[in-house]
C-alpha cells in the first residue's frame, strides 16, 4: 500500500546497522535472504538507512572489490563478458554486482578482452557461408522465384503523374543522381523535343489546352519564360489557364504583344 511504513524487528535493525557500509544492491539481497523479507525493496531499504543516518562512508556509488577479487577478474580479463560475470559472481558470492557494475569496472582498468568486434581477414563470416539453404517447405513457400519481377520494379516506358500534374515517362538515359540506367523525364517535353529538337534558351513549354496531361508536341507551345507572368494573370488579366477555349488564343496574343513592348523599351533605354 502506498504511504504503508516497513517496520523492522530490534534483530534486524542490529544486523543492518553493524553493515551499514556495504553497498546497499548487496546488503538489500543479504537482507532479504537473511530474514526472508520479500516485502521491502531495495530502494525502501536505501531510503531507511539514509532516515537512520547509517551511510556507507564512500562518495562514489560503483561497486568496492578486495585486492583478491581484482587480481582475479584482471587475470581473466580476455573472457566474455557474461561467462566472466556469472563465474565471478559464483566464486565471490557477490550478488550485488551487476553485469553492467562488472563491465565498467573492466573498462575503466582499461582490461579488456582484445577484440575489435571485426571479422578478421580471411575468415569467413559465418559458419553456413557457402551452403546450400536447407529446403524447408515453410521457407521454400515464400521464397522468390527464378524469373521472379517484383511489382513495383517499374520498365523504360512507364509513365506516371508528378505533384504538379505532369506526365512522366521513363527513358533509356542515366540517371545524374542515381547512376541509373533509366531516369524519369517529362513525357511532353521529351516528346516536343523529339519533334522539334531543344527547346530555345530563356524559353518553356506552355499547354494551349490548359490540359497537362495532353502530351501531343502540337499541344505545347514554346514561349519565353517572361511570358509566364502575363498568362498567369499576374497584373490583373485573365488567367490563360483558367479562361474559356475561344479566348485563350486572343489572351496569349496579348501577351505576346505586351511582352514584345516591353522588350522594345528595354532595347530603347539601352
């Protein structure tokens, strides 16, 4: 019950208090081997031992070991871990001494067993290194097989729609990113470009139809970039995009004609 008192007999009282220097993981297992108490933790038993004013004397909270235990675990240093931690503790009887107490305390003596974790040259990796896998019908139900084409591997040719709206098809080209053999480029402009050869520098492909999807080469016009600004009714006109079928052309040539003033002022201040 939470708030409940540990209260504790005259008998145990004497035995904790004439052992108040141990380290208190060893001295709660003692405890509770000695009187059977499997109802206080080791943390009630800390927290009375501080009320009493009966403390282990040392600043530092890591484990203390005797001269002979030191002398044993540097002679044995090379030995894993584990196997070195559970024939200490069954050779000492110290029950307190954690796995993890027992590897700092070899790391900070610096003994340590030597190897690096990695395998060493010439050695193979594992013992089953060149068998055969054994023929599990469990295993052989799942596996792939010969010929298998997982089903998102993807072929030249595929197309699919990018976050913009845009058809893309994948060509026999590399891949600058990836050193792929494939790369995905937009299916309009590489059919255009076919057609028509590069599109012009300080130029882009623009839609007539106001649909993206439609990559016919006649579909897409090749404008210079200050255009865009004008169709995309930045100064107040009419969106080319969003504007009926019949006023698409009147508004793409009004643009063009702005844009053309535009660049005979440039010419003339210069």
């Amino acid at each position: 019950m939470k708030g409940h008192r540990i209260h504790f007999s005259e008998q145990e009282l004497a035995w904790l208090k004439a052992r108040a220097v141990w380290p208190r993981p060893r001295l709660h297992a003692e405890f509770c081997n000695v009187f059977s108490r499997q109802d206080v933790s080791c943390n009630t038993l800390k927290a009375f031992m501080t009320r009493s004013g009966w403390r282990t004397g040392r600043n530092s909270t890591h484990n203390t070991y005797s001269p002979e235990e030191l002398v044993w675990l540097k002679a044995r240093s090379d030995m894993p871990r584990k196997r070195l931690h559970s024939e200490f503790c069954n050779r000492f009887q110290r029950t307190d001494v954690t796995f993890g107490a027992l590897k700092g305390v070899m790391k900070r003596n610096r003994w340590l067993t030597g190897r690096t974790g990695q395998f060493e040259k010439g050695r193979m990796g594992c013992s089953s290194d060149g068998r055969r896998m054994a023929d599990h019908p469990s295993s052989k139900a799942t596996r792939f097989k010969k010929g298998h084409v997982p089903h998102n591997q993807n072929y030249i040719g595929h197309e699919r729609i990018n976050h913009e709206g845009y058809v893309e098809i994948s060509v026999a080209e590399r891949n600058p990113h990836t050193n792929a053999d494939r790369r995905y480029v937009a299916k309009h402009r590489w059919l255009w470009e076919q057609a028509n050869g590069p599109v012009p520098d300080g130029h882009v492909l623009k839609c007539s139809d106001g649909d993206k999807t439609n990559t016919d080469p006649k579909n897409w016009l090749a404008i210079p970039r200050a255009l865009l600004p004008r169709l995309n009714g930045r100064w107040g006109n009419l969106s080319y995009d969003d504007a009926e079928p019949e006023l698409k052309p009147f508004i793409l040539a009004t643009a063009k004609l702005q844009h053309a003033a535009r660049e005979a002022r440039k010419e003339h201040r210069s």
